[in-house]
C-alpha cells in the first residue's frame, strides 16, 4: 500500500469511522484519514487487522444493535462522528438465473440496508458536526453493464441512488453525502471473486485489460478520492458520484 502524504491539520479535531475498516479499501481510507489528522474508528466484523492508530469496532452492519452499539461506542470513546464511511461491502457473481432469493436478501442487506442503518446510527452525531459528511462506496458496476455481475450491480446502482437521497434529505442539516465509484480495485474481494471463475488467471488479465489506464486502482488511490470528498475543505460537494475507475466509464 503506498504510504499517504500526511497533511497536517486538514481532519484535526475530527473523528471518523469507516465501516468495513479491516481490510481492503476501509484500511487504507482508515490509513489515510489518520494521516490527515483524524481519530478514526474501524468498524468490522473482524476488525484486528486494522490499521495501528485506529479503534478497532466488533461490528455487524446487517445487524441494528450491533450498529447502534458500534456507533455510540465510537461516538463515546473518540468525542462524536463528523465523517462517515460506509464501505463494508459484499460481492457476488452470476446472472439472475444463478444466484438465488437468499442470496439477493444478504447481498442487499449489507451492501444497501447497511448504508442506511449505519447513516440512521451516526445522524444524531453528525447534525451535531460542524464538518459532516458522508462517503458510500457505489461501483462502476452501478453504471456499467458488467457481466455476471447482476446483484452486486443492483447493489451498487442503489448504493449510488441512496447516496443522493441522503445528500438531499440532510443538506440543509449541513451534512454531506457523496460516493466514489472505484473500478476494479485489487484488495482480498478481487482474489476471493476470482476463485469463482474457471480460469482465474485468465479474468485477472481481463480485469486489468478492462481499465483504460491496463491495471487495477489501487486501495490508497481510492482512499485519497474518498479523503477529498469528506474533506472540511469541500464544503460544496454534496449528491455526487466520483469515479476512480482507470477510465472505465469514459474512455
Ligand atoms: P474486502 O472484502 O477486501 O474488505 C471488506 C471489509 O468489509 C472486510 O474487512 C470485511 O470483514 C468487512 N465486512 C464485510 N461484511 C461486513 C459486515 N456485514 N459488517 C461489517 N464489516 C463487514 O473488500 P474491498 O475490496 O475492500 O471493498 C470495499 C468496498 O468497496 C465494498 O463496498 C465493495 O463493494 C467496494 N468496491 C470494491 C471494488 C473492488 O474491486 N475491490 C470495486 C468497487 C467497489
């Protein structure tokens, strides 16, 4: 992972917690946000292997108690919640003839009703925020027709309309909702993802051949995309959509 350029002062005072916060992407935006000055709370199943710095949270975002108790722990322990990142997230592959009731009730569960649990949580802490905001982690699947990819495209493009719903609903509170839409990023949900397909390596060289730039995003760029958006010195940025795709969408 590349070391973040600390840029002292930016998120001092502030405290953040990132769902989802012991691995992959989460650790490298709980990285980033400790370099930028914040205290910041790793909310995960298994949060041990979260980022030195952090306050590692035992939480479940398909389950409301665990989320309640996770938020008023974070909220007690580090002083409030200014930023929130909702990026625990799940994968699933195949067509809707493959993946059957259950498995569309889980994936929604974590990856859009989490978003929505997680925000109903911390929006008493983030009223009472000067600096409030908060980032979702949509997909280009949201706005790609990726193969086998229907419900955790479905996922993503909800995650992206609930992005925009919250980002209205809570601006005049002074809260800010946005989302970045990364590309195939390389973390242990890309290689899990792989095992699924009978050529693994063969999926591989064609997911890094499906981004223009020809290589996955790496977890730091997407953590910098996810730092500028919740950012206090981007107070004018609410109900967008940032894409960190090596050109997937566009090119
Ligand atoms: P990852 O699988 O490497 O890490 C996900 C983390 O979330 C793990 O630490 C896991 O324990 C935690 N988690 C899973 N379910 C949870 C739950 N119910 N409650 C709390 N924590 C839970 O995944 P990665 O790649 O870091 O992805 C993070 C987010 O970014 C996900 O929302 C994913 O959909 C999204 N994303 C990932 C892309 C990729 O190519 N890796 C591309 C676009 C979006």
């Amino acid at each position: 992972m590349t070391t973040p350029v600390p840029r002292p002062g930016e998120y001092d005072g502030l405290v953040a917690a990132v769902t989802g916060g012991g691995a992959g992407i989460g650790a490298a935006v709980v990285t980033e946000l400790l370099a930028r000055g914040a205290r910041v709370a790793a909310l995960d199943l298994d949060p041990s292997a979260a980022p030195d710095g952090a306050l590692p949270v035992v939480c479940d975002v398909a389950d409301r108690a665990s989320v309640d108790a996770a938020v008023a722990r974070v909220a007690a322990e580090l002083g409030g919640l200014d930023v929130l990142v909702n990026n625990a997230g799940i994968s699933a592959v195949g067509t809707v003839e493959e993946n059957d009731d259950a498995t569309w009730a889980r994936v929604l569960d974590v990856n859009v009703t989490g978003i929505a649990r997680v925000t109903a949580a911390a929006l008493p802490h983030l009223r009472a925020s000067s600096a409030a905001a908060v980032v979702n982690l949509s997909s280009i699947a949201a706005l790609n027709g990726l193969p086998q990819r229907a419900l955790y495209s479905a996922s993503k493009g909800a995650v992206m309309s609930l992005t925009f719903a919250l980002a209205t609903d809570h601006v005049r509170e002074g809260i800010r909702v946005n989302c970045v839409c990364p590309g195939t990023v390389h973390t242990g949900f890309v290689d899990r993802l792989l095992q699924n397909f009978p050529d693994p390596v063969a999926e591989r060289a064609a997911m890094d051949a499906r981004q223009a730039t020809g290589r996955m995003v790496t977890p730091a760029e997407v953590a910098h995309a996810v730092a500028y958006l919740a950012s206090p010195r981007n107070g004018s940025t609410t109900g967008t959509a940032l894409d960190v795709d090596g050109g997937v969408t566009h090119l």
